[in-house]
C-alpha cells in the first residue's frame, strides 16, 4: 500500500459523493483516487488503479453493492467500507454485506445527508483508516467459514427449543463478555453458532452504527442454537441467551443477588466509541470477578484493553485473538500488552475454549 490510502467512492448520489470526497480530502494520509455512479463504471475505472479501500453504496443502478462487493472479494479482496441508508431494510442489506466480506458500515440518513456527514466525519475517516489496516486474506477466509457455520443439529436444537424458553432461563453466576471491532461481524458468527443452550450468558460489544445492531443480532439469531438479541435495559443474562450492546449506546452488567442484567446508558464516547468494550468490561470485572471470562477479539485501536486488565486483576479468565486469524491485531494486541490475558488463541479455538469454561464452572 502506498503512503497515502488510495479510496475509491462507489455511490449514485452525486451528493454523497461529492461530500465524502471532501471530507476525505482534509486527511493527509487518504487519497480519494475517483468516484463513480454505480459498480461497472466504478470496475472500469478501478483496473487503472487499484485502490486501498472502496465506500460502497448498497442500493445502486445496473448492479447492486451486494453483488458488486461479492464479485470484489472473489477476483481481488479489497477493504470494503459499506454507506449505507439508517432504515430497516439498509441495515438488514448492510448484514448481508458485512456476510460477504464489507469491514465496516458508514450510516447516512435519507434527509440532512450533507449535514450528517460532516458532522460524522471522524467515524467516517476511522472507518476507512481502520479498514486499510485488515489483512484481507483473513477476511475472505472468514467468509468462507461463516458462510457454513451453521450446522443442522444445531437448527434442530433451536427449533426444538422455541417457545420453551422458561426452562433455559435459570441463572447461572458464570458471564461470559465479548469485545470486537473490525472484522467482528463474522468471527463473531464464527464462534456463536458453535456454542449450546446450556452456555452460560454471554455479553456482546461489536462496534457498530446505531440502527444496524439489531439487524445484526436478529441475524445471528438464525443461524444460533442459543438465543441472539440486542440488549434493551433490565435484560437478563442467563444461559442460553447472549445480548448485544445497541449502537450508539453503552451497556453495562448489573448484578441483584444471583441475577445478572444489563444497563443500557447514554454517555460520551468512550475511546471514540459508543458502546464501548471498556465500558462493558469494567462493569463485568466489578459485579461479576472471579466468576467471569473475558474474550478479546479483532478489532482497531484499544478499546477493551483496559477493562479486560481490571477483569484479570479481578479474578477473571482472559482469552485475546491470537493475530494469524485477527482481520486487525490491534485490540487483542493492546490487551496483551497490559498483561491482561491469560490465553492467545486461534478464532477457530474461541468456542472450544467456550466450552471447557462451562465444562470447568460445571464439575
């Protein structure tokens, strides 16, 4: 990659595009190489130069962004930067893009765009700085893997199971809290579709856009044996049932007795980010200790590094992506840096790991 990241911009509305190459303009270390309209006149500009990093629109004449994004990942594997509308039917497209290899979502409203955008520009800028960094090799083998993830015993599981979710709702004072970034969306879907009913509750940071996180838990819902949802304030955490933080808001752990629920909070940015794995993970090494494992996964810059620290000096077990699999080694890279972790593991190591804690807290 040259000094500068070479962005191409993939979107019909000369409006959006005019804006974010602006806005991309006024960072030194991006260089917005072109722009087009839609996919085929974007592929013929881009084979005279290739670029480091493409924000693709979704919803575009003559190809869509999903097939487009798909075609990308299958003849050349480039970080893909997804724009796409803060609506119901955005966010369940933009799940279908971040299956098939897109890094991260940049949200846009269908009014006040030019607005939004410069007021978003820093998330903006982030997103695009942060998927130049992934090793797209990993990503497209995550793909791979995600995309046969779920098993037939395990939809059995489930489908046997509906509606008798009272018998899965016995508290256990086990937790298990999870934080990822970058490349997350799948490795978390990796993990997740391994796990049994009988796992304990799980907490979930993944760095996302508000709007697009329950689109995402609804996903993952699907393809899980356990329970996948996101998190509204007084949710229980039990067995079976993980719950992921909403975009643009923190959660926390509550514990009343041997019942733990989450808090979900308004508040600032915690290390740029809202829900912040820092936020999270201090919460779980306040109320829950000892009884805790912690899971550090890929992801950009260090949030959760010092969470995760204080959930290791509180008792807690540790478990950071090792970097052969990370899409970006940088939160689990932090984390071990502090001292924080007690294991390095593979992704495709996580879910067994998973297991022999049950296994341990149950003997």
């Amino acid at each position: 990659m040259s000094e500068k990241i070479k962005v191409f911009l993939v979107d019909d509305s000369a409006v959006v595009r005019q804006v974010l190459a602006a806005l991309l303009a006024r960072d030194p270390s991006i260089e917005v190489i072109g722009a087009a309209p839609d996919p085929i006149f974007a592929l013929e500009k881009m084979n005279a130069c290739w670029p480091d990093v493409i924000v693709l629109d979704i919803e575009m004449p003559r190809m869509d962004g999903i097939s487009f994004l798909k075609k990308i990942m299958a003849i050349r594997p480039t970080p893909v930067v997804i724009c796409s509308t803060l609506t119901e039917k955005g966010a369940s497209t933009s799940m279908q893009a971040l299956a098939a290899g897109a890094l991260a979502i940049v949200a846009k409203p269908k009014s006040g765009l030019k607005h939004f955008l410069e007021m978003n520009s820093s998330d903006i800028l982030h997103a695009v700085k942060e998927a130049a960094q992934a090793d797209m090799r990993q990503a497209k083998a995550m793909c791979m893997v995600s995309s046969h993830t779920v098993k037939i015993d395990a939809q059995n599981l489930k489908e046997s199971l509906d509606g008798h979710n009272d018998t899965l709702a016995v508290t256990s004072d086990k937790l298990i809290a999870i934080g990822t970034s970058t490349g997350g969306t799948q490795a978390l879907e990796i993990v997740l579709t391994q796990l049994s009913r009988t796992t304990p509750g799980i907490v979930i940071v993944q760095h996302m856009p508000e709007k697009f996180t329950e689109a995402f838990a609804q996903r993952l819902n699907k393809l899980c044996a356990i329970e996948v949802l996101e998190a509204k304030d007084g949710h229980r955490v039990f067995n079976g049932r993980a719950l992921i933080a909403p975009g643009g808001r923190h959660m926390q752990v509550k514990r009343n007795g041997a019942q733990y629920h989450v808090e979900i909070l308004d508040g600032p940015p915690v290390n740029r980010h809202r829900p912040s794995v820092d936020v999270l993970f201090r919460s779980v090494a306040k109320c829950a200790g000892e009884n805790a494992l912690g899971i550090i996964m890929t992801g950009m810059g260090d949030d959760g590094a010092l969470g995760m620290r204080e959930m290791h000096e509180h008792g807690a077990q540790t478990i950071a992506q090792d970097e052969k699999t990370c899409v970006v080694y940088g939160m689990p890279k932090e984390a071990v840096k502090q001292g924080a972790v007690d294991d390095i593991v593979s992704l495709e190591e996580i879910p067994s790991m998973i297991a022999a804690y049950e296994k341990q807290y149950r003997s």
